[in-house]
C-alpha cells in the first residue's frame, strides 16, 4: 500500500479489541507514525475494561510501534479544549500531520424512554462536536504547513479525513438512540466536509464497518446477527482497519465525500 511514511492522529485507542486499535496496528505495521487518544473510563463505564489497557506492556507489545513511531495520550473528548489540545501533542511530537483516524465513539444504549437531555448533550459532544473540532483543527494545521517538507526529509502528502458511522442508514437503532442520531450526524457531514477541504489537498470519507466484533455483544445478539451475515461470523476490527487503509493508499486520491458501507453482506431480514 501506498500509506507507508504517513502521520496520523488515531482517536478511539483504548481496548485490544477495539476498531481504534487495530487502526493503529494496521498503520504502524504499514511503515506510518501513529499518535493515539483514547479515554479509558468510558470502557469502564461500559464494563467493557477494568481499567487502562494502553498503561500495560502487552498493549503496546501487541501495537508494535516503537517510541520513534508511537504515542498514546488520555484525553477526554467531551471537553472542548481536548481536540486542539491532541492536535498539539501529535505535531510536537512528530511534526506535521497528514492523516486523521476518528475511530472514537460514545456508546449509549439509551431508547426512548430513557431519553434525557444530559446523555444527548455528552453524545453529540464527543460523537459530533469533538469530531468537527478534531477536523478543523486538522485543517487548519495542515493548510498552515501545506508548504513545509516532513520532519523525516518526505515531500508533502495528500491529506486523509476518515470518520466512521454505524448502520443507521439502513435500519433502525430504536434502543441506542443519542449514538444513531450522532452517528448519522457525521453520515451527512462527510460529503459537506470533503467539499470544504477538497481544495486544500484533503480527502474526507467515511466507514460503516457492519456489525463487528469488540466484545461487547451477548451471546445471543452474537450469534443472532451471526445468521444475518453470509460468512456465518461478524466483522472484524483488523477488517475495518483494512477498509481505511484503502482509503489513505494514494491509489485513492480520488475518492472523497464517500461513505462506505462495508458490511460484508449483512441480511437484516434474516434472524
């Protein structure tokens, strides 16, 4: 792949089994310097981890980036300084940054019901508005260096917005309403942000991944939607890591405004 010598911001790197992690994986073992944000205690919060997995050995062992290539910072994306503020570290650590990962998410199994206005607020703050700050932080720092070299002696690069979206498009999510409404709120963006950035060299688009597995389903709703899915199994992360290093090979310079669904097949008619 045509990625190798990029340097990106990854969001989203908190658990081994999340997507944001196998993104960094992928693109650390494809030759680019990677600079993660995750935010452990909403994995807590979740029960999805019993504390911070990025603090252990095995999770940067299994990352496989050295100091020269890889850092990791805690931030919280519900407040708004903490876009401008990963944009910092990264930049201060690695230089320029032509690539941009938002793999993060705020899960929120709320139905209608149990709507309230605190839980709608904190969604559309680290789901949307950190996203949207994230961009513009993104472009704005790009377009300031647009005609410096990498600090490693490389040409300047194309620039790479990926986001990513759920399957609210194609069926209802009526028991996670605050992440289906963020998450379709960044599905409409992406033709709006690629317009806004396709002038400064900046491509922008956007992954559905289908149903994959991070450990947070039941066995049933496992092997439930298992059925739906022809291959008999759900996605993996190392299979969405793979879709966005598609879209940041040079091959692809030509595709923005695009979001993908690549959902390997998914019948949601079969149960």
């Amino acid at each position: 792949m045509g990625s190798a010598g990029r340097t990106a911001v990854v969001t989203g790197v908190s658990r081994r089994q999340g997507i944001g992690f196998a993104v960094a994986r992928r693109l650390l073992s494809a030759g680019m310097r990677v600079c993660a944000q995750g935010w452990s205690p909403h994995d807590v919060e979740l029960g999805l981890s019993g504390g911070a997995e990025t603090a252990s050995p095995e999770f940067r062992a299994e990352l496989g980036g050295s100091a020269e290539t890889f850092s990791h910072v805690e931030l919280d994306l519900a407040e708004p300084e903490a876009p401008a503020e990963l944009l910092r570290q990264a930049t201060e650590r690695f230089g320029s940054v032509d690539t941009l990962v938002l793999a993060h998410a705020r899960s929120s199994d709320f139905d209608l019901d149990a709507l309230s206005a605190t839980e709608l607020d904190l969604c559309w703050a680290v789901n949307v508005r950190a996203s949207l700050l994230l961009v513009r932080e993104f472009a704005r720092r790009y377009r300031d260096g647009e005609h410096e070299e990498g600090e490693h002696g490389e040409g300047r690069r194309e620039g790479r917005i990926v986001l990513f979206t759920s399957g609210q498009h194609l069926a209802p999510m009526s028991g996670e309403i605050p992440y289906a409404a963020t998450k379709g709120t960044l599905h409409q963006l992406t033709p709006t942000l690629s317009d806004a950035l396709v002038e400064r060299g900046i491509t922008v688009n956007c992954v559905n991944p289908g149903p994959t597995d991070t450990g947070w389903a039941t066995e049933e709703l496992t092997a439930s939607v298992g059925r739906a899915l022809p291959r008999g199994r759900w996605n993996t992360p190392e299979e969405a890591a793979g879709v966005v290093e598609l879209l940041l090979d040079e091959r692809a310079t030509t595709i923005t405004g695009q979001v993908l669904d690549a959902e390997a097949g998914f019948r949601r008619w079969v149960r």
